[in-house]
C-alpha cells in the first residue's frame, strides 16, 4: 500500500511522545517540551516495503538520563536535529551538568546497531562538578578535590557496549 503522510508537532510533551519512537528510549527523557516535523512514506516499488522517514525536531527544557552515557543526568537541555531512518544528527544541543553549562553536536546511527560519536564543549565547566561526576562512575581516591573552572572538550564515540572518549582539560 502506498502511502505519504507528514505530521507537525508544537510545543509537544516529550514524555508522551517518546513511546511511539523507539529511537528515542536509550536517552530516558525525563522531561521537556519539542517541536518535531516528520514525514513517512512507503512505495513497495521503489522501497521494498521499506517505510521512508525523516524530519527535523528542536527541544527545550528537556532533562535527560542516557543510557550511552551510563545514566548520566543531563538538564536543561535544549537544541535541534535532523533525522531519518538510518541516523540522527545533532546540529547543537545545550545544557547543563550539574552546575556547569556544556555545548554538545554529533551524530547517532542506528542502521544495525546503535552508534554515536558525541562532540562536549563547556567554557564555564565547574571542576567539583567534575570531581562528583568521576566519583559517581569511576573508582577514585575519595580524598580527590578539585576546585575552579575550566575548559572541557571532549568526544565519546562507540556503542552502547564498547565505547572511547578523548578530550582536554584546560583549568585555571
């Protein structure tokens, strides 16, 4: 059966919504409102029974516990994508960590298996909130103190499984 259909969401609840995708459940949104633009179609002809889809969406006021990032609690997020049936690209998402504000861009496909390659920036990142964030998932000295700010930049790339993070950090 052929079919076109696009939808337009606005100021979308993204609790509700994020059921009905199932690309959206490794980030275990918690709240936060989106807008979103979606087309689907089908052609057996010419897709091979394949849906097509693609869009783009922005959000804001989203808070956020990925999965890939080990449960890591985000807020505050807002940004926007593009998306289709094979990967999801992050045009520029901000929030926040703990205190500290961070600037993130990258890309997620999902054509077999979920893989991510994640750009962090923060230019106003507080080190204590560093400090509890690799207390929290990693085994370090309890007596670790780290104060002041810094510059973070870093990149994770991966699967939900094996993944690498590369960065620096710039303090004061």
């Amino acid at each position: 059966m052929d079919y076109s259909l696009d939808f337009t969401f606005k100021d979308a609840d993204i609790t509700h919504f994020q059921h009905y995708f199932a690309e959206t459940k490794p980030f275990n949104l918690k709240k936060g409102l989106f807008d979103l633009s979606l087309h689907l179609a089908n052609d057996p002809d010419t897709t091979k029974g394949e849906i097509i889809w693609y869009g783009q969406a922005s959000a804001r006021d989203v808070d956020l516990f990925p999965d890939f990032l080990n449960g890591m609690e985000l807020n505050q997020a807002e940004g926007s994508v593009t998306f289709d049936s094979k990967e999801t690209i992050i045009e520029k998402c901000t929030g926040l960590y703990k205190n500290s504000p961070f600037i993130l861009k990258g890309i997620l496909t999902y054509i077999d298996d979920f893989n991510y390659d994640i750009r962090v920036n923060s230019d106003d990142f507080n080190l204590s909130d560093l400090e509890d964030g690799l207390k929290e998932h990693m085994s370090l000295s309890q007596e670790l103190q780290a104060k002041g700010k810094s510059n973070l930049s870093f990149e994770v790339s991966g699967s939900e499984e094996i993944f690498q993070v590369q960065g620096e950090l710039l303090t004061e």
